[in-house]
C-alpha cells in the first residue's frame, strides 16, 4: 500500500522549497529550522514602505518577492534602489499605482488576500493588520466597521506593504518580532480627512499602550500602516534587549530629515540568542508565627508557581520575637499568582514588593559518563569564557546510591574528571 500526501504549497514553506511546481524538495526536518528574530529600530519612526525595504534588504531576491506579489493582481510596479539618508546607505522601495487610487472597505481589501496564491499563515496575518487598521479608522472617525473605507491606507501601495512584509516574514523564517520605542515625529499632516496633528488620530489609536516619543522632526514619522503592522505583529521592548544578530537591513523613508537619517533599521538574528526585558520583582514577607512545616511546604509550591528563587532568612521582629523573612524572586506575570498563595498558604496578613535589576550567566548543561553513570555538568559562561562549572547534586546522588559510594566522593571524583578534560570539556593534549 502507497500512502500518498498532498502538501499545499505555502503552509509549511520554512520547511520545504516549492520553487519547482511539479515537486517538493524537503529542505530540513522542522526540528532542524532555525527559526529568527526581527529587531526594528524606531527612532525614525516607521511606514509601510520602510518596513518592507528593511526587510527586503536583507538579501530576499526582489524577483522573487515581485513574484510572490504578483498573485494579489494589482497593477502596480515596484522599484527598489539603493540611496542614501543623511549618509546611512539603505534600500528604497517605491511602489507606483498604474490607474487612479479608490478607497475599500475591509471586505474587498479581504478579498484581493484570499484570492492570491500566497501561503495560507501570510493571508491570515495580513488580514489581521488590516483588520487592526480599520478598527482603528472606524473607531475615530465614529463609523462602523463594516462602512468604513479606506483611503490611503487601503490603496494598492499599502496592500503591497502590508502583504509583502507577512510574506517576507515567513521568506525569513522569522518567528518573532519586536520594536522599539517609535518615534512619531510632530506637527501636521495632510489627508483626505484635512489637516491632522501628529500622530494623527489613526496612529493614536492604534499606538495605544505602546510607548512613543517625539524629537525635533516637524513631520509625520509614524504612517498608519507602519503602526498597524508594528502593533499587530510585533511586541514592543522600552529598553534594548540583549541579542546576538547576523544582518541588519536597512530601509529608507522618502523624507530628507533635518536632524538624522531617515531610516528604520531591522536586526536579523537566530530566535534562541534574543533575551527580551524581563522585569524581575522581588515579594517579601516577614512572619513570626508560622510553623516550620508550613514554611518549608511553601517554598516548594512556589517553586511550582514558577519563582526563580524562593528562601527564608532569621530576623528579630517587633517585641523581640524571632521570625523569618520569606522571600520570592519571580518574573513580573508570576507575581499574582504567587501573592494569593502566599496568603493562602502562610500565616502573613501583609506583603511588599518591588522591582529589581538583574544579571545572569550564560549557561548550558553537558554530560559526562562516569564509572557507567551518566552526571550532567552545568557549566557558566562569562562570554565565551567559562567561569564555572559544577555537577548535577541529583545525578551525583543516583550514581552513589547505585555504586554505593558516599555522594562526596562521587562529586569530586566527577569534579576531577571535568578538570582533566579542561572546562570546556574537551581532553587536554
């Protein structure tokens, strides 16, 4: 019996290359891909074609992608050309409409995405962002979704800015996308709806809950469909993250900026290197009429709860009494659910906490065979160098209760073995 499955193009496109219609080539199995990050820089702000240049420049063939936006039937050309931008060279994109511009409304902007031939999770997300889009339209010009349209954002130049960068998202394999605070620029800006402040009421709503900023630039940096894309795609970091990155592309704005370039920069590395801002709060509380059992029992659930870090430490409290501080360090979205336990479970009738900075290790874990037990090493990594390197207590435990040694000699025979095979845990010649 032949088992035979039909794979249709575009839904699992990391995975295979569809670049010959009468067969598939199987690229990499999908725990192989190695999927990436995309950092955009906004401190030119964004628009729909900067994105698209930024990611474009990233080493995507433009015939390629001409190809991939040609199934949305538009009759558009787009250019792409290398420029400059207050001596930052980038790439440009310049999409030119061959008949006169009209608005649409959601439906038939939906329609021109579903009936391409792009991958289904590309039309999914486009359709997302435009949906984003019109809410915040209908929202601030008091209209219901179904009757608004459209003008420029709905024209074919921002289909193509809109559905090229889902496209050029998957293309990139890029699982995750993040963006810095945006600068929106000041002033006025002129639209079919008259002159507007900047940011214009569409931007502010949909930059609602994001943080933003302005600088001297009397211009609209900050495009609906740049924020449509960033807001609906991305998530926002207020402070630069740690990350290791292989490219950066460059995309150029048509604006000549007074005071900077005018260029929205996308940082291009593997997913696993990208450490976002984790805010780490410390909760605390002093109790000096709990029993032994129920303190112990606790640090073990809120390990469970998620804690990184759970301890008690003797204090003297008020009238002389000797109490203990129970402390909990966690990460920001595990505080409630550790604060209720805490009331739950302890005899505390009041708790503090607060936030506080922290640095970490790079760390790994190898293993090593000794005497026929297998004894993971945690080694740390202060940059490439390691630091520190240290047998797992458990694995040690499992080999000396199995050999019947003392789990102390277990540990520094281990121990000596790492060290005879230098830290990095390679023999020394």
């Amino acid at each position: 019996m032949t088992l035979r499955v039909k794979i249709k193009p575009g839904i699992l496109s990391c995975l295979f290359d569809f670049s010959d219609k009468n067969s598939y080539s199987f690229i990499k199995p999908f725990w192989q891909v190695e999927m990436k990050f995309i950092y955009f820089d906004c401190s030119a702000g964004a628009s729909g074609d900067m994105i698209l240049a930024s990611l474009l420049s990233l080493g995507v063939s433009l015939e390629e992608f001409k190809k991939a936006i040609a199934s949305l039937k538009l009759k558009v050309e787009i250019q792409a050309r290398k420029a400059t931008s207050n001596g930052v060279s980038g790439l440009r994109i310049e999409v030119i409409t061959r008949e006169k511009e009209s608005s649409r409304n959601f439906s038939e902007v939906k329609r021109i995405i579903e009936n391409s031939d792009l991958p289904v999770s590309v039309k999914k997300n486009a359709t997302r962002v435009f949906r984003r889009l019109f809410q915040a339209e209908s929202l601030v010009h008091g209209r219901s979704f179904r009757t608004t349209h459209l003008h420029e954002a709905a024209a074919d130049d921002a289909l193509v800015d809109i559905v090229g960068t889902c496209w050029l998202l998957e293309r990139l394999q890029v699982s995750q996308v993040y963006f810095s605070p945006v600068n929106v620029g000041r002033g006025s800006v002129e639209t079919s709806h008259g002159l507007l402040p900047v940011p214009p009421p569409a931007v502010a709503e949909l930059m609602k809950g994001f943080p933003v900023y302005s600088n001297r630039e009397e211009v609209e940096l900050l495009t609906p469909t740049g924020a449509a894309i960033l807001t609906t795609l991305g998530r926002s970091l207020s402070q630069w993250p740690e990350f290791i990155y292989e490219k950066i592309g460059y995309g150029l704005g048509h604006r000549q900026l007074k005071f900077q370039p005018n260029v929205l920069r996308a940082f291009y590395g593997p997913i696993e290197s990208f450490k976002p801002e984790k805010r780490i709060m410390v909760v605390e509380a002093n109790l000096d009429d709990a029993s032994p059992q129920l303190l112990g029992n606790f640090l073990n659930l809120a390990l469970k709860l998620g804690a990184l870090e759970a301890f008690l430490t003797p204090v003297v409290m008020k009238k002389n009494r000797l109490g203990s501080k129970l402390t909990l360090i966690a990460e920001l979205d595990k505080i409630d659910r550790l604060i209720e336990a805490i009331f739950q479970e302890t005899t505390t009738i009041g708790l503090r906490y607060y936030p506080v900075e922290r640095r970490v290790l790079r760390r790994e874990t190898r293993e090593i065979d000794w005497r026929g037990q297998k004894v993971r090493i945690k080694v740390s990594y202060l940059g490439e160098e390691v630091v520190n390197f240290q047998p797992e207590f458990d694995d040690c435990l499992r080999a000396a209760e199995k050999l019947n040694l003392p789990v102390k000699m277990v540990i520094n025979e281990v121990m000596k073995k790492i060290k005879l095979r230098g830290k990095n845990g390679q023999e020394k010649k």
